[in-house]
C-alpha cells in the first residue's frame, strides 16, 4: 500500500491529485519548479489548499520548491507538468539516483521513452491523460491579493478508466493494484507505452476544433462553447479521420486501440452514437466553455506538437503517410509561425530516428531492461514544509 507521494507540478492536474490523495488519505508533498511557484507560494502563503466540486474539503499537502525534498518525501512520483515543461523537469531529476524510483507521467504523450534516455528509474510510466477535469482557481491573482482571497481547486469530473504505461513492462499484479489506488478510476493497463500515447484524444479532438474555428477564437477571445458549438458536423467528419488514421498507425504497434468516441463514452459513462453527438450531448464538457483564448493555447501549442507529431512520425516509420494529421500539423504550423514537425517530439527526439520498426518494438515491450527491487517507503530525513492548521 503507497501511503505518500510526490506530485511535480502545481497546475490543475497536480493541485487536483493533491487534495483528491489527501483526501483519501495518502500523504501528498506538491513541487513546484523555482520558476514557476505561483501555486506552491500561494499554498504556503494560506496555510492550505481549498478543493471545490466533486472532491470538497481544505487540505494540507507539503509543498516545496527543492526535488531533493520531493524524491526523499517518497519514491512514487507523479509528473503532472505540460509536455513542453518536461524537459525542465527531466534536467532536475537527472541530478540524483532514482533506481528506487516510480515515476509517473500524468499525462505521459511518450515521456517515457524520452525520460529512458536521461534518467535511470526503476519503472517509467505514463497514462494517456490527465485523470481529472480541473481548474485552478484565483491562481493569477498578485501577491496582495493572495493574502485575502480564495484560492484553490476545482475538480469537476474525473475520468472512471484511465490507460497506462511502462517501461519495463514487467510490473507484477500487488504493484499494479498498489498504483491503481492512486488514482480516481481504474487503470487500463496497455501492453506498451506506446499504446498508452495512442490514447490521448486530446490530439483527436482539440487542435483540429481551434484550426476549424480560428476566426471564431480570435474574434471572441474564446467567447464560445469549444465542445458543443465548436464541434459541428463539419468539424467532427473531419475530426472522425484523423481517429481513423490514429488507430491504423497504432495497430502497426500492436496497439488495439478503440475508436475515440467509444473511449470517451467509456470514461464518462455515455452511450452516444457520433463524435457530434458527443459534444452536444456531454454534460461535463459543456459545464464550463473550455475554449482557448488565442491560437497559442495548450489546445494547439502542447496537443499538436507532443501529441499529433508523434503519431504522425511513428506512423510514416511503420509506412503510414496519415494525410489529414499532416495537413493539420501544416496548417497549425502555419498559424503560429512554428515548424511543428521540426520542433515537437519527433522521432529524433524520442531517439528513434535510426531505429527500425522492429528495434522499437523490442524496446517498448521492455526487452532490453533488468529488473531492480522495489521498495516504496517514505524517505523523510528533511524538514517537512507542510502548511499546518
């Protein structure tokens, strides 16, 4: 049984994680970057963090700004940083010994096989996405400001199955249950992290939405429902290909992967018929607007070039040419003045690019890795930073 853990990264899937384990029980420490502290400083400042929605309550993580603290707090560690920040977080962890240590990318979009490259854990996973629907609230607030007011989190939803990966996959079945627990719905396990990658539909449903209503986005400011005003019928066809070219490119890695609309009736308990009808009809995603604000949001600038280019580039090593998920990652390339197939997490940044399909093969289903023991008990030989009441 995992009694604590260390969250890296104090967003809104991190601050989520923290009051949902601290409300079942599981001692959390939250890190944050020195660079990037808004959240942990606020939490400090207050003395708490404040949960609204479906986990209610004022909660006490530690926080603190040093990864030594957060790997000696516990060897269980969840990156919940945006892909483009995992880098930064893979220089820190680079500096210390993690052969004891589980690290957890929520969400991963092939963290794994760029992590395997620069640190030495003994298990490296990563699931699809982030299992909460969060918002972080009052985070932009000044520092005057924090003093007097709310701030925390607000999880409205949660997924109820979540996909995951690891690298080596030889994780036995107590590990499995002990990891399942830290999360708020139940674990699908895939057979290889790459799986794992194929089944974030984020890239699916976000950045062809933002390109398809890029007029509406920069006259509004993101004034409109992105789900169900921005998913018309003209937008879903679309959208239904791309999830056409996605699994074909994920068979050829052994992935059956199912369709995007059948996985999101999954996680949310629906039944509907259409990608369309899906956005109309999902209560959770029309709660809130959830649109961006400008063609350089997370929608585009994260889900396009950590998610969309490397489907597209492992599909073009396994001799699939995916023609709308390239046009896409053209046209968005575009937009923002940024060669996306250049700089997102290509082949040649997974450290793929002279691999042949069957070397990759080999290395995800971990056939190149040794086994190192597991012991995941709390390190705890520093002064905790934990707010008090």
């Amino acid at each position: 049984m995992i009694t604590s853990l260390s969250v890296v990264g104090a967003g809104n899937c991190g601050c989520a994680f923290a009051a949902d384990l601290e409300n079942r029980g599981v001692r959390v420490l939250l890190y944050a970057h020195p660079d990037h502290s808004t959240n942990v400083d606020a939490i400090r400042k207050n003395g708490f963090l404040d949960s609204i929605g479906i986990v209610e309550g004022r909660f006490y993580p530690a926080v603190s700004t040093d990864m030594r603290e957060a790997l000696q707090f516990s060897n269980i560690v969840i990156i919940a940083v945006p892909s483009y920040a995992q880098d930064n977080i893979l220089s820190e962890l680079e500096k210390f010994d993690l052969s004891n240590h589980i690290i957890i990318a929520a969400s991963g979009n092939l963290f794994t096989l760029v992590a395997s490259k620069r640190i030495r854990a003994r298990y490296l996973l990563e699931t699809s996405a982030s299992p909460y629907g969060s918002r972080m609230i009052d985070g932009k607030q000044s520092e005057q400001q924090l003093a007097h007011s709310w701030y925390g989190i607000n999880v409205f939803g949660f997924k109820t199955v979540m996909p995951i990966g690891s690298l080596p996959t030889d994780i036995d079945s107590d590990l499995r249950t002990d990891i399942g627990a830290l999360f708020p719905g139940s674990l699908q396990w895939c057979s290889n992290v790459i799986e794992a990658a194929f089944y974030n539909f984020n890239g699916v449903l976000h950045p062809i939405t933002a390109v398809m209503n890029a007029g509406w986005i920069e006259h509004t400011k993101g004034d409109f429902y992105f789900y169900q005003e921005g998913m018309t019928p003209s937008v879903t066809k679309i959208m239904q290909a791309i999830d056409n070219e996605r699994v074909a490119i994920a068979n050829e890695y052994g992935a059956r992967v199912t369709s995007c609309l059948k996985q999101m009736n999954t996680y949310y308990g629906l039944n509907h018929g259409s990608l369309n009808e899906f956005a109309k009809g999902s209560t959770l995603h029309s709660a809130m607007k959830l649109c961006p604000t400008s063609m350089q949001h997370r929608y585009v600038v994260e889900d396009l070039p950590y998610v969309l280019v490397p489907w597209y580039e492992l599909g073009l090593k396994a001799g699939k040419q995916s023609p709308f998920i390239r046009s896409l990652i053209l046209w968005s390339s575009m937009i923002n003045n940024t060669d996306y197939l250049g700089a997102g997490r290509n082949l040649k940044a997974l450290g793929l690019a002279d691999w042949s399909l069957d070397e990759i093969l080999s290395y995800i289903h971990g056939e190149n890795f040794t086994s190192l023991p597991v012991e995941y008990a709390p390190k705890l030989d520093f002064d905790l930073d934990r707010p008090k009441l």
